[in-house]
C-alpha cells in the first residue's frame, strides 16, 4: 500500500470527524435565528458550519488530491509493513488524543471569541456570563494545557506511565 493511500484514508476520516462536528453543532444554532439580537451571530455561525461542510465535502470526494500536496518523497511510495513497540504505539496515542482536544479547543475558543465580540458590538444584547459559561471557559482553558501536554509530551508521558507501571 502506497504511503498517499494511507494518508488519504486519513483524511477521509477526518473529513467524516469534521462532518459530523458540523451538524451535530450547527443542529443547536437553529434556535438561534428566531431570537432578536441574535441573527448575526447565528448567521456568522451558519458560515462556519456550512464551511466546514464545504471542507468535510472536499476531503472525502477528493483525498488524493490533499495527499499529493502532503505527501512528496522519491521513489515508488510503497511502504513496508514493520511492527512498532508499545511504547511508540502508546506516543502515537496520545499525539491523536492531543490533536483531538485541540480540535475541540480551538472551536471553543472560536465560539467564546464570536460571543465576546457580538456582545461587544452590539450594545442593546446583554452577555453577561453566568455561572456555567464561566466554568465551560475554564475548562476550556484547562483542555488547551491538557492539549499541548499531550502534544509536545507524548514521549514523556509514556515513560513516566511505564514507570509507575512496572516499578
């Protein structure tokens, strides 16, 4: 199997990941557009959910084309199978896992931004946060350092989990 077939069943994957992060979202903004005050927000909303559509579209109908630009080496391209060592499988983990919470951090952060900046726009809607919106912005503080952590120190992490795990 060529190296571009694999990274295009990547992304087919996560074009599907996108697709459905896009509806099962853009299903709570309905709501939205029958609220005054609320139709510029929801339609700013709309956009980004029909663009990541758009994006989830384009990878699933055309994943060699995304390949071909991310993937470029000399040769014939077909990989050998080798096995890896759990502990490379273990680092590989939690990579996704890191990748994954940054996904979801980063669209928290794009929600949070486009409340701040529509209530600060627009002088007649009241934004004041309550409780539980305070606590979903700390935890979304707390899932970017979970993030990060997992991203810059898979390696790290795995072998302080296979040090507490047989010592």
């Amino acid at each position: 199997m060529k190296l571009e077939h694999i990274v295009a069943l990547a992304a087919r994957l996560f074009a599907l990941a996108v697709a459905i992060y896009a509806l099962r979202n853009g299903i709570s903004l309905v709501p939205y557009f029958q609220e005054q005050g609320w139709e510029t927000a929801s339609y700013a909303y709309l956009v980004l959910m029909v663009g990541l559509l758009l994006l989830s579209f384009y990878l699933w109908y055309f994943p060699l084309c995304v390949t071909s630009r991310l993937v470029t080496f000399k040769g014939d391209g077909v990989t050998e199978a080798t096995s890896a060592s759990a502990k490379e499988i273990q680092a590989v983990g939690f990579t996704i896992l890191g990748m994954y919470l940054l996904f979801n951090v980063i669209s928290d952060i794009v929600y949070w931004l486009t409340i701040w900046f529509i209530g600060n726009r627009n002088i007649n809607i009241d934004v004041t946060p309550t409780a539980d919106q305070i606590s979903s912005i700390i935890a979304t503080g707390v899932e970017l350092v979970f993030a990060v952590t997992l991203l810059l120190g898979a390696t790290g992490i795995t072998r302080v989990i296979n040090k507490l795990r047989y010592s």
